[in-house]
C-alpha cells in the first residue's frame, strides 16, 4: 500500500491546535501525524460539511422571486414548489450535480439534503450525486424518506403523517430531521417532541426550546444567510446564535434553498461572524461537526479518514496570519483552495 504525505500548517484534532505537521496518509485514513520543524506555506484544515441544503432547487437559481416565506418556499404550492414539479426530471438531476462540483470545490465533502419529491425526487439526487467525491445525506419526505437516508420534514405544520413518518424512520433506524422555528417559534415544541437527530433554523426559538434541545442532545443547523434573505430575521438576535451557544445546543452551519443563496461554507461562516460576532473556532466547528451526522469524526487525527482541505497560501497576504482559525472563517475563501482530498477507506 502507497504511502502519501501532505505538509503544513493544520489545525490538529477536535481543539483545532495550530501545528506544524507531516501527516502520511494510509489506505484512506490518517495513519500518522508528526511534528515537522519548518512547513510550506500549505495550510491543511478538515473538510467542510453542509448540514443544511436543497439542491433540488438549483434550477430556479435567482429567479425573479416576491413574498414571503410562505409565497416562495412552504410545501405545496410555494413559488419553488411549482418550479419543481415544472422542470424535466434531466433539468433537474444536472443542477443538483452542478451545484454538488460547486460545493466539493468550495471545500465541502458532505451536505444533509432535504429532498423534495418523494421516491423519484430521492432517486433524482442519488443519480446526480453518483461517483462524486462528496456524501450526500439524503433525507426524503412524501414517501421518499423510504428509499432515503432519513427524514427531512418540513414543518411540522406542513406534514399530515408525522407520527407515522417518525415511526418508520425510527424502525428502520434512520435519522429524523425537522424544520423549526423558521417564521416564529410555535412549531418547536412539536418538532422537539419527537426528539429528532437534528433541527434546522430554530430562529425564533426560546431559551426554554435551546435548552430542550441541548438536553435531548439535538443538533441545530442554522442558515443564517437565507434567513435573511428570506425576510424571516433583520436583527443578530435571530437566529439566537449566541444564546444557542450558551445553553450548549451543538451548532451547525448550513446553506438552505440554493435559488437564493449560494451554497458555500466560505461565505456563511464570513457573514455570520460579521453579523452575529461569533467565536471564530465556533463558527468554523460549525461548518465542520455536521459530518459527525455520519458516524464518522472529521478532526485531523490519527485513524480518521483522510479527508481534509489544502490551501495554498503561498504569494498571497494569509502567511501573515496571526490565527489560522480565525482566518479561515473571515478571510478564506476557494480562490486558494488547491485540493480537497477525500480518501474513501477501501474496505
Ligand atoms: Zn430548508
């Protein structure tokens, strides 16, 4: 078996320690890291997971678009909704593929896909998705949570089933996820009731509901960009990142409906560090931890796979960089990108 070594400055481990390493590379996994006296000017990060998306709705990209949430994005009829159902299932499987190259080339090796379109919509993002270094979570809704991953429900509000949707997923032992809390904060008690794997926006919700799901030990994918966009927040108290934070919810960055909002971790983390003042090492845990969705750990550590972002900072003012944590959730972008390696383990 080849043995491949990468060098550089890499933020090691769950704590992001910024060390100066070799890290060899063995049969898909990190099989050592050393110490090294003197790095190139490669900065070596874990890969980006995108813990909320629809690609599906790639093919309406920046359309003209007016209303509210309710008008463009709420299932059945919303603006989106008729788009879907208009578009050739081709039109389709080829904007969620292009938009999946767009992600990996933004540094981003996983994404949780709420999928619309039942059975056929889920087959559609398995077949785009197909010998792409990227796993997608698929998480269906109108039956297609059968052929799926897990579940992606929309409010709860929004769904006639939900006691029989969550049993089967949970039957079939696959994850659970909600929106919550996107347009005000009475649909979270519900959406917590059935203890799901992770909930998405939560913008409006209480410190009573943060607690809840911190306790219940509930992911929280937030969306800041397309909360604004979609007119839902105007103010950085929501989504309440900060009060989030303080009652221990974990906390994950996701990008939401591509039409309106392009679906790189680059940009969130950058706006919503300017917006919400987060910690940096928060924000960039954030757009990392949602692999942890998979079972598998993303840190740069000895035996997890190998599947981690080169940056070539060479010629460019980022060697100047007092902390790499903070840079790469203000500064970075995929302009210095020059590889996301994404070894999968050959069993
Ligand atoms: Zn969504």
């Amino acid at each position: 078996m080849v043995e491949e070594t990468w060098c550089g400055r890499a933020l090691i481990g769950e704590d992001f320690e910024e060390r100066c390493v070799e890290i060899s590379v063995l049969n898909g996994r990190i099989h050592r890291i050393e110490e090294v006296r003197a790095a190139p000017e490669t900065w070596i990060c874990p890969s980006f997971f995108n813990a909320h998306t629809h690609l599906g709705d790639t093919i309406a990209m920046d359309c003209a678009a007016e209303g509210d949430l309710t008008a463009l994005v709420a299932p059945p009829d919303g603006l989106k909704h008729r788009l879907l159902r208009a578009a050739s299932r081709q039109s389709l499987v080829s904007g969620m593929h292009l938009s999946i190259r767009r992600m990996i080339g933004g540094g981003i090796h996983g994404f949780a896909d709420f999928r619309e379109g039942g059975v056929d919509g889920v087959n559609a993002l398995k077949e785009a998705a197909a010998g792409l270094p990227c796993r997608p979570v698929i998480l269906g809704r109108d039956g297609g949570e059968a052929v799926a991953d897990g579940a992606g429900i929309s409010s709860v509000r929004d769904c006639p089933d939900v006691e029989g949707v969550v049993a089967r997923a949970r039957a079939a032992r696959r994850p659970v996820a909600f929106h919550a809390g996107e347009r005000d904060r009475f649909d979270v008690d519900r959406a917590l009731s059935y203890n799901p794997d992770l909930l998405v926006h939560m913008t409006h919700a209480t410190d009573r509901q943060l607690r809840k799901a911190a306790d219940q030990g509930i992911s929280i994918a937030v969306c800041p960009r397309s909360n604004w966009m979609l007119g839902v927040t105007d103010s950085r108290d929501h989504p309440p990142l900060k009060r989030m934070i303080n009652a221990g919810c974990s906390v994950l960055l996701g990008t939401d409906n591509v039409m309106f909002v392009e679906p790189d971790l680059f940009s969130e983390m950058a706006f919503t560090s300017t917006i919400y003042r987060i910690d940096p090492r928060v924000l960039l845990h954030a757009a990392i931890d949602g692999a942890l969705l998979t079972g598998s750990s993303p840190y740069l550590k000895e035996g997890s796979a190998a599947e981690f972002l080169l940056i070539n900072t060479q010629n460019t003012s980022l060697i100047h960089s007092q902390d790499m944590v903070t840079s790469m959730v203000r500064r970075v972008d995929r302009s210095v990108l020059s590889n996301t390696l994404i070894k999968q383990k050959k069993e």
